[in-house]
C-alpha cells in the first residue's frame, strides 16, 4: 500500500538554494517536508529522530558531505543528490541514489526525480502529479531545420545524442536538432520514455526485446549504460508485474 505522503528531510547549506527546493516540494503533493537542514550534522538529527522516506542532499557541504552522509543511511531511504558540480555523478549513482540533479534545478526535473524514487521504491509510477494538472500532452515540438516541428510521442521509438545535436528516431524517419538531451527528457512524460544510457532515451512503449546490455527496438539496438542499468531492470520488472 501507498504511503499517503512521502515525508522528505532537505538538506542545503545555501539560503537560495533552499528557498527554491521548498517551492518545488510544495507543488508536489505526495510529499511532506520535514524540516530543511543546513548541515550533515543537523541533517543526521532529523534522521535518527524523524520518520524520513527522501532525502534531498547537496554535496558540496562544510565538514561531511552529502556523499558521506549517504552512504550511513539504511537502503529504505532514497537519496535525491542536488549539486553544482556534474563530476560528481558517477559516485552518486555507485551509491545507488535515486537521482542526480544539477543546479539550477527546474520544476519539471524535480517532478521526474521524485517519480522515480516511486518507481524505485514503492513500485508506483506517476504518482506524483500536480492537483489540477491537466491531462499530459501526446505531443512535443522541437527545433528542428529553422522551424519549430511537432512530433507525436507515440511515434518516437528512440533518442540518440550525437556530439553536439541530438538524433530522434520516429516510425516515419529521423529528426534531428541541436537541442540537448538533458532538456527534451525534461519534456517527456515520465514512465513513457526512459534513460537507459548517457546518450539514449527510449520510448518504454515501442522496446519490443531486452538483454543485460541491450534494448532491441524494431531493427534498432541500443546499449544499456551501466550507470543506467538499475533503473531499467526496475522498469522492466515493473512492466512484468503490470502485465500479470
């Protein structure tokens, strides 16, 4: 069953930055903050003391940093990384954290983060969903030859970054635009598409095999990254049970 809310603990040494994380919480409903906490230290009170399910930890902090202070927490706590600093990444997935988000942080990007600690921890996709939010569009546009084109997301099989544009694979043809990765995924609905490696996102609807280092669609392989792979193995398993 559902916990009604997600208690969550923010841990951020810098006034701004927690001023942002609050209003991004707030808009969320299934989560509850606890308390703000501006050190490791004050951040393990909370812990020890409160009934924390998701932790929202800078990095970069004066005395313990996040990193160390994940690695105490017991595996029941998911563990959203908030940093400045892109190089930090890989350690924070070797410590099998729920999301890595680089500062300035959008809305769209927290939304996703917490949809995965869902996903990852009570098997629940898309749970987090704004009151009053509006049904999620079918569609996108890109930029795309001097135009804005649209593009229907049930016809994207797959997205490729490419050294500096980024490739997107449909059932007519390829479209391709110098737009980032990083910044279509914030754009698409989460548990339809999925990252499953540094330069790949692919539409979870149109994979029609899998292996441990591969995802088939139609003639098209694509690597699985190691960073990556939890989290597809999480989504496939979830896909197994939904189909029972």
């Amino acid at each position: 069953m559902l916990p009604a809310k997600i208690n969550c603990l923010v841990l951020e040494d810098e006034k701004p930055a927690q001023d942002i994380m609050l209003l991004h919480i707030q808009r969320i409903p299934s989560l509850s903050l606890r308390a703000v906490a501006g050190s490791a230290a004050q951040a393990l009170d909370y812990l020890h003391t409160g009934n924390i399910d998701l932790l929202f930890a800078d990095i970069n902090l004066p005395g313990i940093s996040g990193l160390q202070l994940a690695q105490s927490l017991p595996a029941t706590t998911g563990v959203i990384f908030t940093t400045a600093y892109e190089q930090y990444a890989v350690k924070g997935f070797e410590l099998n954290a729920v999301d890595y988000l680089v500062k300035p942080i959008a809305f769209e990007r927290i939304e996703k983060a917490v949809n995965r600690y869902f996903q990852h921890f009570h098997k629940q996709p898309a749970i987090v969903a704004r009151e009053g939010q509006t049904a999620q569009r079918s569609f996108l546009f890109i930029r795309c030859e001097r135009k804005m084109m649209k593009l229907h997301l049930d016809e994207i099989l797959y997205l490729e970054a490419q050294r500096n544009y980024l490739i997107i694979q449909t059932k007519e043809g390829v479209h391709k635009t110098y737009q980032s990765i990083s910044e279509i995924e914030d754009k698409l609905p989460a548990g339809h598409f999925l990252r499953v490696h540094r330069s790949f996102i692919v539409s979870v609807d149109q994979v029609t095999a899998i292996t441990a280092s591969q995802i088939l669609i139609q003639q098209h392989t694509i690597p699985i990254g190691r960073l990556y792979r939890k989290e597809v193995v999480d989504a496939i398993h979830q896909l197994k049970k939904d189909s029972l």
